[in-house]
C-alpha cells in the first residue's frame, strides 16, 4: 500500500523521496506519514509514503522485502508518475531509518546482499538517504525484560541471536559504495547515543555525510521530532534534508 505526493505548481519530471516510517517495528503504517510526506513534497520532489508489514506477526526482513518492492515500484513507475529514476532519495526515522540504512547497504555491499532471499532492482542504489534518530547498531541488554530485548524477539525470527543482533546492525555494513548520508538525532532523543556509531563508520569509509544534533538542553527536542511539522526546528531539519538532497539533483 503506497501514495503519491507531488506540488501541485510543479509539472514534469521531480527528484523522488521514498519515506520510511517509524514505529518500533511493531506499528505505524502511512496514514500516520501523510502530513509529514505532503509537507516534504511542497520542498518540489514527489514523495512516495508506504506502508510495510510489521512485527511480531511478520519477521524480519519482511519490512525489508516491502521495502525492496516499492524502490522497483518507483523504478517501473517512473514515466508513469514523473518520478526522475536518476534521483532518488529516501528518508526514515527510528525503525524506518534502521531499515532503510539496511536497505542502502545490500544495494552496496553484495556480500552484505547475499544473506537476503531478495535482490535490489539490477545496478540501483540511492542517490542518497536521510537517516534520523534511527538504531545502527542492534540494541542488545543483559535484562532480558529491557524493552529493547523485547523488540527484538518480536523482530526477529529467532528471537534474538548473536548472528541476528550482527545481521540487523548497519555499523557492520557500511563499504565506500555506501550512499551519501544526512544524519541527524536530537538532544531528547533516546536513541541519540546511536548516530556517533555510524559516523565513525561513515568517516572510516570516506562516505559524504551531513551530521546534524538538535536541540539543547534547554530545549532538548525529542526522538523524531522532525515528523511534527508544527514545530519550528522540524522545518529546519526538513528543509536541510531537502537541501542536502538538492546537492545532489
């Protein structure tokens, strides 16, 4: 299940911007996204919000697969839609930028790719993505009642084993095929801890990247902040998203 956003003052071709939501894995769907894609969309790309199945009733990678599926949809439907298949981006946030990091590495990391009953459309990576407050290393407590523990046996077919918890976690991915990355987290964010992770790696592999931590600690600004486009600092965020993606239109 998918929509399709455009300006309605732009005609022809558009950049594409697939948006990934959030949810823990477990829940969102797009209806929660529509505001935020409409709102991206006035920026002057086309936007494509779908909805991908969830955990605990669909394993990983099932929201890995879906999301596959509407990268080639996008593809097929270029002509169709005026999607320009030379320039397409994707956002996500928490869950959805978990996966969608993933996503950008099996399109660039065969090896990586192999471990996947799915292949990416022949030759496709992403232009470049926008990865926010999102989880790149597998979030792994020695309670076995931690909240994140029990994500992750919902997530995973097995519940959580070592090669899973390796398996889902980007920071082990990451080539220097990688996709340029505007990455961001905020000062109220309970996941911020995660981006240095992949920063370093990004460094590591001379991947053009953007890093961007909001808030402060007097207005600290929570996880996925940028999704409540009522707030200023949510504006912000989304025009450097989309100024970050102009760069490489």
């Amino acid at each position: 299940m998918l929509d399709v956003y455009r300006p309605k003052d732009k005609a022809g071709v558009l950049p594409v911007i697939v948006s990934v939501h959030g949810g823990g894995w477990v829940y969102g769907d797009k209806e929660r996204y529509q505001y935020y894609c409409m709102d991206l969309a006035c920026r002057g790309f086309a936007v494509v919000n779908f909805t991908y199945r969830l955990a605990p009733e669909y394993k990983f990678p099932a929201s890995l697969e879906d999301t596959n599926r509407v990268f080639a949809w996008v593809l097929d439907h270029a002509e169709e839609y005026g999607f320009d298949r030379t320039r397409i981006f994707g956002v996500g946030d928490s869950a959805g930028a978990h996966n969608l990091g993933l996503y950008a590495a099996v399109c660039t990391n065969p090896e990586y790719a192999a471990k996947y009953p799915f292949q990416p459309p022949e030759r496709f990576v992403p232009t470049a993505v926008a990865l926010n407050c999102g989880v790149y290393r597998a979030p792994v407590s020695e309670d076995e009642k931690d909240q994140s523990n029990l994500l992750m046996a919902d997530l995973l077919p097995e519940r959580g084993t070592k090669d899973e918890y390796e398996k889902i976690s980007l920071v082990n991915y990451v080539t220097s095929q990688y996709p340029p990355v505007f990455l961001m987290t905020a000062a109220g964010d309970f996941l911020r801890e995660q981006a240095p992770l992949l920063v370093e790696k990004l460094m590591e592999f001379e991947i053009p990247f953007v890093y961007r931590y909001y808030g402060s600690a007097d207005r600290p600004l929570g996880h996925v902040f940028h999704c409540n486009i009522r707030l200023q600092e949510a504006s912000r965020c989304n025009d450097e998203e989309c100024d970050f993606f102009r760069s490489y239109c």
